[in-house]
C-alpha cells in the first residue's frame, strides 16, 4: 500500500520540494527542505518556524489564522483559554503519543516527524482533528477528556495520513475533476468514519485511507475496538468507491485498489509490511515508464 509506505512518502516529498525549487534534496536534507517548500506563500499562508512540532494553543498564530478565515470551524467553536497545568499536560500527551508511535511503527513515527511541522491543541469539545491540503504541515486537534495516549497517537497519525495523502496530490493528482466537483450527489460515496454517510468522492476516499493505519495501531496493542467498528464500513466504502473508479487517475486507481484489497483480507502483517518496505517506495508515472 504506497499510501501506507515511507518510502513513497519520502519519494513524494522530494517531488514536491523539486517542483517548489528545483532541487532534490537527500534523505538528509529532506525535513529542512520540506520545511522551507511549504513556507512559500502559494503553498501556506504562514511559514515553517522551527525544525520538529512547533506546538501552539488557541492563542497561537495558527490559532487566529483559522479563526480569522473560517477554517476549522467546527473544531474551533467553544475552544476557551488554557492555562499552564493544561498546556503542560497536553505537551507531555504529545510527547507519549510520538514514543507510542514509535514503539508501534518506527517508519510511522518518521512519517510524522516529516509531514507534521505545526500542531495546535485546544479544548472545544470537538474530540478530533483536522488538516487541510491548503496548510501542508498544519494538525489542529481538540483531545476528549478521556483519550489516554493511544487517542493521542491515532489523531496525529490519522491526521499525518491526510498531509501524506494531500502531498501525494500535489505530486500526481488523485482525481480527475477538482474537489468542488467532486461534491456532485452523484460523485458521493459511503464513508467509512461517518458510518452510513455519503460524503464527496474525495473525502470518502480519504476516510477509506485512514482507518488503515488507526486499525493497525490499534492491533498492534491488543485493541479490537475500531477493527470490529471499521471493518464492515470500510468494505462498504471500497464497493462504492469502486463505482467511481473512473473518477481517479491513474495513481489514484493504484491506490484505490491497494485500499480495496487490505479491506477484503484485512492483513495487518501486510500493513506492517507496506509500511517499511520496498514493495511500495517508488512509483513511476506512465509518463516517465
């Protein structure tokens, strides 16, 4: 599964990074140039500061960004101020979940490290997160008041898979109309999350995506809870996203059909695999073959 991969991931963000400047940077140099891609101002409206997770709160710059321009709304609305001992919790939250991450998947982990570049935590009563494909690097996440660490873990990496998903994009395009056609009653699909739900073809594709990781982080620590919630609903969601194959590029066909064939057997020993291996980093265009 290329969507799963670090490999690919890595892959696609040199291409990204190229396009922007017209270097390939080596797998050294990778997160710095990232970094620097993503702050110009047609990719984001506000640049990379530091070199790991620059954490914020709902005071910060991404804060008022997202409250100034409507974005995030839901996740946004009833957030109040946080103090110190609040602020400090959720710090040490994140710095166990990315330990957790690591101690799941080590490849996972650097895929976190590498797409993730901004991180807001505040307390609306949301209990999710968000990302968009116009602010590459940016996670806002509003914790429940019960997530243990595990919680934590799965939102960054279930939020990290969209950033994967939307450099992707970036690099190959994934569909063959714009986002706003894909919202066309009859270009919806089941989602996968929002059980019974039919929501825009890309949307519900990305949903599909990113109960593949949260089921293989939760397997991997004994947990069935989302496996036994997922399973049938992601099967349900790959049948109707196959009706509207012909709506994916190329690319997104490869990755359509790598989705579709984990919901059918649902292997987590392939997940482990796709993640790490060789069998998924590179891809080459039809263009370039």
């Amino acid at each position: 599964m290329h969507f799963m991969n670090i490999g690919h991931a890595y892959e696609n963000t040199a291409r990204l990074i190229h396009a922007v400047s017209d270097e390939y940077p080596d797998a050294d140099g990778l997160h710095a140039a990232y970094r620097a891609a993503i702050s110009t101002p047609h990719l984001r409206p506000l640049p990379v500061e530091g070199k790991g997770i620059s954490v914020s709160y709902e005071d910060g710059r991404w804060a008022k960004h997202c409250i100034g321009s409507g974005i995030f709304t839901n996740i946004f609305k009833g957030a109040g101020p946080s103090d110190g001992p609040t602020r400090q919790e959720w710090d040490n939250r994140v710095a166990e979940a990315l330990d957790l991450i690591q101690e799941i998947s080590p490849d996972l982990r650097l895929m976190v490290d590498l797409l993730v570049t901004d991180l807001v935590v505040l307390n609306s009563g949301a209990d999710g997160g968000g990302s968009a494909s116009h602010m590459p690097g940016v996670v806002v996440i509003s914790p429940g008041a019960e997530w243990d660490v595990l919680d934590y873990a799965m939102c960054l990496v279930h939020e990290d898979m969209h950033l994967n998903l939307f450099v992707a994009d970036k690099v190959y395009g994934t569909f063959t109309l714009p986002s706003n056609a894909l919202e066309a009653e009859e270009l919806r699909a089941l989602s996968a999350v929002k059980i019974g739900q039919r929501r825009p073809l890309d949307k519900a594709f990305h949903a599909a995506i990113v109960t593949v990781p949260l089921m293989f982080m939760q397997d991997r620590r004994g947990v069935t809870t989302l496996v036994d919630l997922y399973t049938e609903s992601l099967r349900d969601a790959c049948e109707d996203l196959k009706k509207q194959r012909r709506m994916f590029t190329q690319y997104g066909q490869m990755l359509l059909d790598e989705l579709c064939d984990f919901a059918e057997h649902i292997d987590f020993a392939h997940a482990a695999r796709a993640i790490s291996g060789m069998d998924y980093a590179g891809y080459r265009p039809s263009a370039y073959a």
